[in-house]
C-alpha cells in the first residue's frame, strides 16, 4: 500500500472535523432541515473524525516506514503571515510526536463522539453539542499539528474557545456560564505569560539572526542563545518558565488549576474527552514540542517537575473526600496530569508522553463510565446515593473497573507501565541530577498510593453494596437532584438504574480494551530485555526528543533497585485499593472512625483545602477592605471639592493603591477590583465640563514641559 | 532629491480630490431640483456614487510616479494612496449607517455635502507636507465635523455634543499651530522635507524642537483621541449621531494616525537602514511612549464603567489609539507597517461593532448597555446580530482567529523590535483589561434574559447583509491576512 | 527715532495686554468681548510695526470688522437684550491660575534661551500685498482653493445649524 | 530697539491668557473668546517669525489663513452656541454637563 498518498492529503486530517463543524454548525445557525435529523448530524460529525483518524493511521503508517531520520515531514499549505522579519506558514508538521497525538485525538475523540450518540440523545441541543465537539477537534488538531509557535497558539486558544462554549453549553444554568467565565479568566492569566515567553523567544533568537517561530529552526538555532541573559536569568530559563506557566493554565497545575474541577459543569463526554484526555494535555505536548529549549535550561525543568509533583499529591488528597462521582475524576485528572509534568520536569520527555497516551485511554474510560452512570442514575452523581449498580450495569462496572485498575498502576495494565516509568526516571534523576528529585519521587509514590485508594473507595460507593444504602449520609441542603448534568429528559416513571445504550457500551469497551493493553506499547527496558522486547514508544519518540539529555537510552545494565521499586509501587497500589476497597465495603466504620477522630482533616479534604475560601479570604476580603476604605476616603474627598485638582489628587492615591495592592496581593480578584477603582476614579475627571476639559490638555502640555526642561 | 510638480502637473493626481468636490458642489446643485429633493435616498446614493469615483480614481491615479505635487504643498506617494482608499471605504459605511439611522432621517442635504467634505479633508490631511496644508486640513475635516455632531435638530446631547467638540476643537489647533510657529521659527520653512534638512544642517538644542512638537500633538493629538487630549471624545461620541460617531472613530482617527506618523517621520527623523532615528535628542520615543501608555490604560480602565454603549465604544476606541501610540514610539518601518494595518483592522471591526449598536439601540430607543441583553434568544435575527457583535468584541480585544489578533500582533511585534519591552507588557496587560468590557457584552447577549420578548430586527433587509460581511471579513482576513499586509507593505514607504 | 518705535511697541503691548486681562477675568461678557477689540487692534498694530502691512488691514477687516460684530451679536442674542446682567464668570481660577503662570515662565525661558532663526541684518520693509497675491496664485493655489472649500461648507454647516433655529420657533 | 524675543514675549503673553479664560470659562462664548486669543498669538508668532527670517510672505499667508479659518470656526461655533442656547435656555457651560462619567 502506498501510504504516500496520507502524506500528501495530511491536511484533512484537521480540514474534516472542520467541514463537519461547518455543515452542521450552518445548518444549527440558520435552523435548516437536515439538522432535525438526529441521525444525519451524527453521521456527519463522527464521520469527519473517523475519515480523520484513518487518515492519522495512515500517517502514522507512512512514518513508520521510513528510516527514524527521516520522520519529520512539513507539509507547507500557504504563508500566512510575513511582517518584517517574522514570518509563520500555515504548515503541518508530521512527525512521530504529532502522530500520537493525532492518533489519540482522533481516536479518542472518535469514540467520545460515538459514545455521544447515546448520551445526548434527548438533548434538544444535539447538533450545537457535535458542532462544538467538532470545531474542538479541528482546534485541537491544529495545534498539534502546526509547525511553528503561533499555530500552536491559535489552537491553544481555539481549543480553549471550545472548552468554554462546552462548559457552558447549557448556558441557561448560571454556575454553568460562570464555570465558563472563569474558566476563561484563569486561563487568560496563563496566555499572558504564554505570549511573553512565545514572544521573548522570538526577538531573542531574533537578535541572534534566526528570527523564527517554527519548531524545527528554533530548534536548530536554539544553542545560540543558550547563555544569554536577561536581568540576571537565563533568557532560556525564562522562557521555559514562562511558557510553563502558560501550561499549567491550560492542563490545570497548581495553581492555576481552581477552573477544571468548577469545569466539570459540562457535558460528561466533554468531560471526557477536552477535560482528561486531550485539552489539558496541551501544556505537556507543549513541553514536549519544546524539548530542546526545556533540556537547555534545566532550572526551568526543576520547576516543571517540582509543580508537576506537588500538583500530582495535593489534587489526590482532595480526591479522598470528593463525594461527586466527577469531581472524584477531575481532581484524579490534575493528579495525573501532575505525573505527566513530573515526567517532563525529569527530562524523561517520552514517558510523560507515554503517560499522557495511557491516561487518555482509561480517563476517557473513566469519564464515559461515569456518564453511563449518571445517565443510569437518572442524573445523580452524588455516589452516597449510589451503591449495588455492578447488577444493574454489568458492562459500565467491568469497564470501569478495568479503567480504575490501570490508573491505579497495578502490573500488567497500562497505568503501571507509564507511571512506573516515570516514577523510576525521577528516581533515578535523584542519582544523576539533584537529590531534590528523591523528594519529588517521594511526593510521586504517595500520590500514586492516594490515587489507587480514592479510585477504589469510587468504584466501591458507585458499584458494590446496595443502592442507595448511604443515602443517609447526605446532608439535607445537598440533596438536590442532577445539578449538572440535567437536560431535562427522560419520562420519570421508571428510577431502576439501566444499562446504557450500546453506542456507550461500545466506546466503554474500546476505551477499556486499550487501558488495559495500552502498556506494552512502552515495556521498560527493565522488564521487556528479557524477552527482547523493545519500548516502542520510546524508540517511537526517539527522533523527536532525542535531546534528553545524558540519562535516556543506555539501559545495558539494570540496577536491582528498579525492579525492587517496580515491586514497591506496585505493592503500594495493591494495598491502597485494598484498603479502598475495604473501607467503603466491609468495614464501613473505619473511615468513618477516621473521620470522627480527625475531623478537621477530613474537612479539610472535603473543601479541597479551602482553597476557594483562601481566596476569597485572602485576595478577595482584604481588597475588598481596601475598596472600602478607598470608598471612604473617596466620599471625603469628593464631598471637598468637587474639581479637577481633587480628581487629580484622588487618582494618585488609587494609582499608589493600585500598586501597593498588585505587590503586595497581586491576584486575580483583587487586581481587577483594583483596576475597576482605577477606572472609576479617572472616570470622575471626566466631569461633563469643557473648561476642565481643556484645563487638563493645558496641564498635559504643561506636565509634559516640565518632564522635559528640567 | 524626488520630483517637485507645479500646480498643473499635479492636478492629473488630485483627481480624485476633484471628483470628490465635484460631487459636493453637485449635491448643492441637485438640492434644488424639487423631484430630487423629494426623493429621500438620492442624495446619499449621489454622495455614494462620488465616493466610488473616488475610489476609483484613487486606484487610477496609483499608476503615477511619487512626487511632490503643488510645489511640495502635499505628496503623492503611496502612503497617500492607501488613506484615500480607507477614507473612501469608510466613508461609503458612513454614508450607509446615515441612510439606515433614525435619528439622522430628517437631514438635508447639506449633512451628506458636509460628509463628503470630511473625507475630502482625510487624505489631504495625510498627504500634508506643509505646516500650513496641515493645518488646513486639520481644519477642514474638524469644522465640518462640528457641523454634522450637531446635526440632530433639538437635541440636547447632539448640541452639548457639537459645542464641547468645537470649544476643544477650535483651542487644540490654536496650541498645535503656536507649536507649528515654534518650529518655524527655528527652522525658517515651512516645509516638513526642508525642515529636517535644515534641522541636518544645523545642529540645534532640543528645547524649542520638543516643546514645538509637544504643542503640535496636541492638535493630532485631539484627532487620534491621545491622553491628555482625549476629554472630548467620551462626551462628543456619546451625544453624536451613532453613524458620525463610528465614522469620527474612523476616518479622522485614522488621518490623525497618518498626518502623526508623516509628520514625524519626515521632519523629525532621518532613516538609518530599517529604523528611523530621531533627529537629535528630540525624545520622540519616550514622549509617545508616554502618551500611549496613558491613553490606552485610561481608555480601558473608564470603559469598564460605561453603561452607555457608544460612551464604552468611546473609551474603547480610546484604548485602541493608544495601542496604535505604542507603535508610533516603536519608530521603525515595522510600526508604520503595524499601524496601517491596524487602522484597517479597526475599521473593518469598529463599523461592524458599531453597526450592530446601532442597531441594537434603534431598536430598543435607548443606548443602554443593558439592551443587548438576551439579543442571542430573540429570533433567528438577534443570534445573528449577538453572534456577530461576539466577533467583532473577539476581535476588538485582540482574540485569534480574527483580524484583531493578526493587528495587535503586527503592532507589538513593531513594538518589540524596538526593544520596548515594558510597553509592550503593559499594552498586553491592557488587552487582559478590555476583556472585561467586552466579555460583558457577550455575557449580556448569551446568558442574560432579554428584556424584551419581541424577536430582534435590523429594520432593514440589508443590514443584516452588511453586517454578515463585516463580521465574515473580521474572521477572514484573521486567516488570510497575506493580501491585506502586502497593500499595507507597499504603502508604508513615505516620500521624502 | 528707534525710541519712537519703541515706544509704539511698548503702547500697544500694554494695550493688548490689558485687554487679554480684561478678557480673562472681567466679570461682565459684554465688556470682555469688547476688550477683543483692543487685543485686536493691537495685533493688527503689531503687524504694521512688523509691515505686514496687508496683514494689519485685513486683521482690522475680518477681525473687527466681521468676528466682532459676530460676537456681540452673539452675546447680546444669548443673554437677552434687556438682560442687565451679562456675566462671565469663572470656575476654577485659583488651580488654572498658577498653571498658566508657570506655562508663561516657560515659555519665556524658551523664547530667550533659543537661537531662532534670524536672518543677520534685518532688510527694510517692504509693500507685501504684491508678494502675498503672486505667492498666494503659484506656491500656495492649492491651500488657497481648499480654503473655498471650506468656507462653502462652513457657510453651509452655519446656515444650517442656524435655519433650524428660526424654524423652531 | 525692539528684538524678536520682545514680540514673542507679548505674544506668549497672549497665548497664555486665552488658554487661561479657556480653561476657567463658564460662558460658552467666553471660552470662544479665549479661543480667539489662543490663535492671535499663533498667528502673530507666524508673522513675527516671518519677518525676522526674511520669510514674510510664508509667514503672512499663514497668519492670513489662521484669520480666515478662524472667522469660519467663530461662525460655526457661535451657531452652535445659538443651538445650546435653544435646547439649554443658557450657554452657561457648567450647566451644559448631561454628558459625563
């Protein structure tokens, strides 16, 4: 077969999802017939990604048949832009990093569509749902295929446009346009640093003659700059910080993470599929991409770790108390993507990528087990109301089962091959790089060990027992019903949990399937010489993140204390889902126990640290104080003289607040109280009279000659 | 040294210019025939139909060699060439939104005359190589704007309007033509070419140089709307009839941008390769350093409290000068490139913004902000104009992929060339900021109810038309700038 | 006969003097738009003094001639004839004050530290109608025509804003 | 004998008392007034520059047209005056203030 032909024809790999985006997308705007047809608008979209994921086989066929050296292939489209001595085409670059992604964005994405059918049928917003879901895949495609900086940050903001509009696709709910609207200022803050390190990058490669944003010449020319500073740092090291802080908005790293478990408004398949397995993996394929300017600056790559880590414990901790079956899932999403950083932080490119490919397959089994759940539950998702569904849900319960055993990290599923492997690298960096890594090794194993015990203690509240035997415990002001995922279907006569309709079941088993083999596509070296087996995946990626720095390949001798780490953690996660298990079956009166002696702890893990509060108590509270007073000194001042000195005078003081508070708090709330004060004062200068109109352009001119005469 | 042309040499380039007066002493002419008279759309499409000559004798006449014409009064290069297409262009909206406003239905002719009038004064303004032609010009444009912001009949904002503009109008050009006198009294010419030739030859103290351009900024400076000579604007665009409104924030914007930039460039730099230097120690940089940092941070920060909606596109447009600012203080090719470009981005997007507002507050008779709210739930008609408005917000605040975005990303990247890195962080921070204003109208239209249950109309077949194609030009020319950019690089070379 | 001049200089600079300080701070509208006439006429003197003399004829013209008939018509149309109290009075004064003060102080150490351009040895006066005309008609046509542009539409605008006026009532 | 930097100074002198009555005016046609000084001054720099380069007729078609378009600026701005007189019942500015904020 000539798999020449996906090569040449790459670029309906992103143009298919988008055609399906614009029939359906036209026909929903201006109400035309064809979209009535549920069937039709389905077949549509899930036609475009399956026509879109053969094509990504059959890229990634092409690829594999040719010699490592070659596999990076640009296919150049038009120049899309050129201003001086910028200059970015619209071009794709196929290599063995974009085709993972692309496999597990279009196939992934494939199944959630599928998976869709059946979840959304009763929505009366079908075809809106499969235009956004497709529009989403034509972003998300771009951005992992785009060959240079600024297509990668069109996509990156694309896929968030689409994050939002899916957050609050059923925009009559409030909490849900508000998820959205916060969502969208969180990750405002993370595109700000994202532009300024994109555009440090830039003039600085720029003044050392090799002005450009694509990846394969910044990549060439990348080693010029690598010991030019900036104010005393490392321009390099700056720039892997600040694109890092890009990521974290983006794949939800502390602490810019508050948005995605708020994010969870959504639809589940969104959850699903822009929430675990593709979106947030933005940042890490971003790092990924990037390796080389990362590998140069590893101060920057301790930070990406040391976050990666924190974030990986800190989201499982809250995991423990969760009592929403996906926020259960959305704090395990941060924790994992956590790992996925950690990896990256440790230089081990290609296992945080291998992470990211296993988490896809059996988060998105997860997600999408949960949705059957739900919709099973007739939209609960509280799990204390749950209970005893393994009978009614025999294919959602084995599925999910299968999934929460591969994240947990149990040999021989897929979790435990990419975890381990990172685990080990960030081990073994201990050894070659920092001591500080054996604290991060550590964060990592308890983290792994927490994540094994709230997935269990989940699959136990959800599936074992007797329906609704906890019901008790929900505290009467909670017991709302279906707050999320409500669209207002359904004839409810009958509330018998159901098995859902085979388009789910069937993206359940696919998604359980791969979460279980998906492993031994990245045997480790460790375990795999003794059969001759090879990582593929790591020899897959070679290619492109061969700049790994001293501690990749090697691998001829295998020190004992991996495979006594390999035991560890395995034994580790045995036991956590053991004692999740055990907990939330057979003796019940344990956490419970718990709970009752440490109280304090376990509310603790219940309000997710307080974060929330902590803002608001510590940004939001004391700028308000500060509101209050400036208000107060306002009215004074005002009451006085009502004039264009006293304006003057007042806008001083608010510009000195302004700055005392950014210092001082600098935090989301706050400053834009602060610059909403700002702009009310200098409002007032605009007081409705010409005479001081003018009298301020006089005292401009006058200010102005001043600055410059003296 | 380049071509110098006498008066009839010249006048083969200003026909344009000629038709355009033809056409304003020919709706005079044509007012007086009382079946013309009756016909309420005539006059405008007379207007419409000389605008189009315009234009394409803009095109025709770009075949002609640069030179100096009128013996150096004005130039004809190719940076002239481009504000005669945007003047046309925008005043072709201009004239379209007139026709569709109601408050505008019972104008007579001399409104459409005086119209024309404007645009005549746009590229002579940015053609202006002489102190006098640019004062004229200046004139021209503003005293005929006084007229038609007052051309509501008994309204007390359009009147409150029209006075504040003329008093702050007729006092910013007295400081810009003393500013204008300083530098002749250095320079002993009047002549922008001559005056950075002699400024070359005689090396002089930087007093009198900054303080004579200091003053004249105060007269481009009132035209673009820069801090501290903006006050006019928030009250003059707000009491105006909404169409003069969008076209003040447009067509003389845009000629103030181009008379600033020629200005500076010709008389007070000398080209060093790529970059301009500026003559002596004349601060040029630091100076509109400051005003832009100024003005776009108080044009964000106000508009955030608007409630008005043509009060909050006010101090949007104001912010928007200011990004432009940041460019001038770049004071390279690129910045020249940028600005350009980003004038046609505003334009493109700011008539569509305004064009929806319009229509939004006819509709509801208020120019509340409060009115588009729910405008997404009432009918096919209000998903359009929200879906739209959404668009042209997107792109005001500089979101990908519309032509917003590609703008700012021109002007910053001029920005950042200069090595200019505080400015350009505080204009990316000041993007952050008008998100807020702009977000608001969006969460207004989406999620809020509407207050009322009629189903949204444009009052016109149309307009949604129009509108449509403003907003799929805003997206477009987000992808495919190349076109755009390349008339934009062959117009930024200023004679001289 | 330099101390003639002089003293020609000195009179009407304290003419325009007084009448820009009646202008700004009278109380009453009717005598600041008088002291106009004073501003003006010893500008158009100053002119003369600087032979412009073209110049000083037509400040007399349209200023006084015409701007001035305009105001006063202006003022008295506004405040009613038989309104006694035309008044003009000031806000702000006290913060404008001591901006303008210092503006002035910049003024003047500009004026005295630059080295404008001046030709070494001053030539005699001559008529400049003749010079003005032929300027006017060759280098400056095109400033010239603009400027009937201008004044039609200004007429136009002006009769406009105006006609509404009498219409109204 | 009189220098340049004598009629520059009264000239200045001029220019700062229009900004002045501008800028603290309430009367609408105040204001026009302290306008009207804002560009005797401009235009008498002009000619005073004029003649003392040896430019005379430069600066006196300059200083001519600031007369001219200042006549036609008057014109405009005094009927405007009138409208806000009509719609206000006075040209008192301070009252004149429904826009603002």
């Amino acid at each position: 077969m000539n798999t020449q032909f996906f090569i040449d024809y790459a670029w309906i790999i992103p143009l298919a999802p988008l055609v399906g985006f614009l029939i359906n997308g036209i026909g929903t705007f201006l109400k035309l017939p064809y979209v009535r047809s549920k069937t039709v608008v389905h077949t549509i979209a899930c036609g475009a990604l399956l026509l879109s994921f053969i094509f990504a086989v059959g890229v990634f066929l092409h690829l594999s048949s040719l010699e490592p050296e070659a596999r990076s292939i640009t296919r150049y489209l038009y120049t899309w832009l050129q201003v001086g001595s910028l200059k970015a085409d619209a071009a794709f670059l196929l290599d063995p990093l974009s085709s993972v992604m692309m496999l597990i964005i279009t196939g992934v994405g494939f199944l959630i569509h599928v998976y869709s059918i059946g979840y959304m049928a009763d929505d009366p917003s079908y075809s809106r749902f499969f235009t956004y879901l497709n529009l989403f895949c034509f972003a998300m495609l771009l951005l992992v295929m785009g060959d240079n900086l600024l297509m990668l940050f069109i996509g990156w903001e694309g896929v968030g446009l689409c994050s939002y509009l899916l957050i609050g696709f059923w925009f009559k709910e409030k909490a849900n346009a508000q998820a959205g609207m916060k969502a969208f200022v969180v990750n405002r803050i993370g595109d700000f640093a994202f532009l300024l390190g994109m555009f440090l990058l830039f003039w600085t490669m720029y003044d050392y003659g090799h002005a450009s944003v694509t990846f394969k010449e910044i990549g060439q020319h990348v080693g010029l700059i690598k010991d030019v500073e900036v104010g005393g740092w490392p321009v390099l090291v700056l720039v892997g910080i600040l694109l890092f802080i890009g990521a974290t908005g983006k794949s939800a790293q502390v602490p810019l993470y508050v948005w995605l478990p708020d994010a969870m408004a959504g639809p589940t398949p969104v959850s699903g599929l822009i929430h675990a397995a593709t979106m947030v993996t933005a940042g890490i394929y971003m790092i990924g991409r990037l390796n080389f300017v990362y590998t140069l600056a590893p101060e920057a790559l301790v930070v990406v770790a040391t976050v990666g880590a924190v974030t990986a414990l800190f989201a499982a901790t809250i995991g423990f108390a969760q009592n929403d079956i996906k926020k259960v899932l959305a704090y395990s999403t941060v924790s994992q993507l956590g790992y996925m950083f950690l990896g990256m932080g440790t230089g081990a490119y290609a296992a945080g990528i291998f992470h990211l490919m296993t988490h896809a397959f059996f988060k998105a089994c997860l997600f999408l087990g949960s949705g059957s759940v739900i919709l099973g539950m007739h939209h609960e998702q509280d799990m204390r109301k749950m209970g005893g569904l393994k009978k009614y849900m025999p294919v959602t319960y084995w599925t999910f089962l299968l999934a929460t055993i591969a994240i947990a990290g149990i040999f021989p599923f897929s979790g435990f091959f990419s975890k381990d492997e990172i685990l080990w690298k960030a081990f073994e960096a201990g050894g070659h790089i920092s001591s500080w890594y054996y604290v991060l090794w550590g964060l990592g194993i308890a983290g792994a060990m927490g994540t094994a015990f709230y997935m269990f203690r989940a699959v136990s509240m959800t599936f074992y027992g007797e329906l609704g035997a906890r019901a008790h415990e929900v505290p009467a002001e909670e017991a709302s019903h279906g707050h999320d995922d409500d669209h207002g279907h359904h004839g409810h006569g009958d509330h018998t949990p159901h098995e859902s309709p085979k388009t789910m079941t069937f993206a359940l088993s696919v998604l359980a399937l791969l979460s279980v083999v998906g492993g031994f596509l990245g045997i480790p070296y460790a375990l795999g010489h003794f059969f001759h087996v090879p990582n593929f995946f790591e020899h897959w990626l070679e290619p492109v993140l061969n700049h790994g720095g001293g501690h990749h390949g090697g691998h001829h001798s295998v020190p004992p204390i991996e495979y006594g780490l390999m035991i560890f953690s395995v034994a580790i996660a045995l036991t956590a889902s053991y004692l999740g298990y055990l907990f939330y079956t057979k003796r019940q009166d344990l956490p419970k126990k718990f709970v009752a002696k440490f109280p304090k702890l376990h509310a603790l893990a219940l309000n997710k640290y307080y974060v929330d509060e902590i803002y608001q108590a510590l940004v939001v509270n004391n700028l308000l104080r500060l509101n209050n007073f400036l208000s107060a000194f306002d009215a004074k001042v005002v009451d006085g003289a009502v004039n264009a000195v006293g304006s003057v005078v007042r806008v001083y003081s608010r510009v000195m607040g302004f700055w005392d508070a950014t210092f001082v708090d600098g935090l989301v709330n706050g400053v834009a109280q602060l610059v909403r004060q700002l702009g009310r004062a200098l409002r007032k200068t605009q007081t409705g009279r010409i005479q001081n109109y003018l009298y301020v352009a006089m005292l401009g001119v006058v200010i102005l000659m001043i600055w410059r005469m003296l | 040294m380049m071509q110098v042309l006498n008066n009839q040499e010249s006048l083969w380039y200003f026909l344009p210019e000629l038709a355009l007066v033809a056409t304003f002493v020919l709706i005079f002419i044509l007012d007086l025939l009382p079946s013309i008279k009756n016909q309420k759309r005539a006059l405008p499409i007379v207007a419409a139909i000389g605008v189009v000559f315009f234009l394409g004798l803009s095109v025709y006449v770009q075949q002609f060699p640069q030179a100096l014409l009128f013996h150096g009064m004005i130039v004809g290069d190719s940076f002239t060439d481009f504000f005669r297409l945007f003047a046309g262009v925008s005043t072709l909206f201009a004239l379209y939104f007139s026709v569709k406003s109601k408050e505008l239905a019972k104008v007579k002719a001399e409104y459409w005359a005086l119209i024309l009038g404007i645009a005549l004064g746009l590229p002579i303004l940015a053609a202006s190589n002489n102190l006098l032609m640019i004062y004229l010009s200046l004139e021209l444009v503003s005293i005929l704007s006084y007229v038609v912001v007052g051309s509501i009949y008994g309204s007390r904002a359009s009147s409150e309007a029209a006075l504040k503009y003329v008093l702050y109008g007729a006092t910013a050009s007295g400081i810009m033509i003393y500013g204008l006198s300083l530098l002749f009294g250095v320079s002993g010419t009047l002549d922008a070419i001559q005056i950075k030739a002699f400024l070359l030859s005689h090396p002089m103290e930087r007093l009198p140089l900054f303080i004579g351009l200091l003053m004249t900024m105060a007269g481009f400076g009132y035209k673009v709307s820069m801090v501290p000579f903006h006050m006019w604007a928030p009250d003059v665009y707000q009491g105006a009839p909404t169409p003069v409104t969008s076209y003040l924030s447009v067509g003389p914007k845009a000629a103030g941008f181009a008379i600033l930039l020629r200005f500076v460039y010709t008389a007070l730099t000398t080209h060093n390769g790529a970059d301009f230097e500026p003559i002596k120690s004349v601060d040029i940089s630091g100076l509109m350093s400051v005003f832009a940092v100024a003005t776009m941070t108080l044009g964000n920060v106000v508009a955030m409290w608007q409630k008005d909606t043509k009060r909050m596109l006010a101090y949007s447009s104001i912010a928007h000068a200011g990004y432009m600012l940041m460019a001038v203080a770049a004071l390279n090719q690129q910045a020249i490139e940028g600005i350009l470009f980003y004038l046609s981005a505003y334009l493109v997007m700011n008539f569509g913004a305004f064009g929806v507002a319009q229509a939004v507050m006819q509709e509801s008779g208020t120019q509340d902000l409060e009115s588009f709210k729910g405008l997404a739930k009432r009918g096919s008609k209000g998903s359009l104009a929200a879906l739209a408005m959404t668009v042209f917000l997107i792109s005001l605040t500089g979101l990908p992929p519309t032509i917003g975005f590609v703008g700012k990303f021109v002007l910053f990247s001029a920005v950042l060339e200069a090595k200019l890195y505080v400015l350009a962080v505080i204009g990316v921070l000041n993007s952050v900021v008008s998100l807020y204003y702009y977000a608001r109208i969006i969460k207004y239209m989406y999620f809020d109810d509407p207050l009322s249950e009629d189903k949204f109309s444009f009052g016109s077949r149309s307009y949604p038309v129009l509108i449509t194609f403003l907003a799929l030009a805003t997206l477009a020319l987000g992808l495919f700038w190349e076109p755009l950019s390349v008339v934009v690089k062959n117009s930024a070379h200023l004679l001289s | 006969m330099p101390d003639l001049t002089l003293l020609i200089f000195l009179a009407f600079s304290g003419l325009i003097l007084g009448a820009c300080l009646v202008l700004a701070f009278s109380k009453n509208l009717v005598y600041s738009a008088f002291s106009l006439l004073g501003t003006f006429t010893g500008v158009a003197a100053f002119f003369a003094l600087l032979g412009a003399d073209f110049l000083a004829i037509a400040q007399l013209l349209v200023y006084i001639g015409g701007i001035m008939v305009l105001y006063l018509f202006a003022v008295l149309m506004t405040s009613g004839i038989a309104d006694v109290k035309v008044t003009n009075r000031s806000i702000g004064l006290k913060f404008a004050l001591p901006v303008a003060v210092i503006l002035f102080g910049l003024l003047a150490k500009l004026i005295f530290s630059t080295e404008w351009f001046v030709v070494k040895e001053l030539p005699e006066a001559t008529p400049t109608t003749a010079s003005i005309g032929n300027t006017l008609l060759t280098q400056y046509l095109l400033p010239f025509e603009l400027a009937s542009v201008l004044l039609l539409g200004v007429l136009v605008g002006a009769v406009s804003l105006g006609r509404r006026e009498v219409k109204g009532d | 004998m009189i220098s340049i930097q004598h009629y520059l100074l009264v000239s200045a002198a001029i220019f700062v008392l229009g900004l002045l009555t501008v800028a603290t005016r309430r009367n609408a046609l105040g204001i026009l007034l302290g306008t009207e000084l804002v560009l005797n001054a401009a235009a008498l720099n002009m000619v005073i520059f004029g003649r003392y380069s040896n430019h005379m007729a430069e600066g006196s078609i300059y200083a001519l047209f600031v007369i001219v378009l200042a006549a036609a600026e008057a014109a405009v701005a005094l009927a405007v005056g009138l409208m806000i007189y009509r719609n206000f019942k006075t040209i008192d500015t301070v009252e004149v203030d429904d826009l603002k904020g």
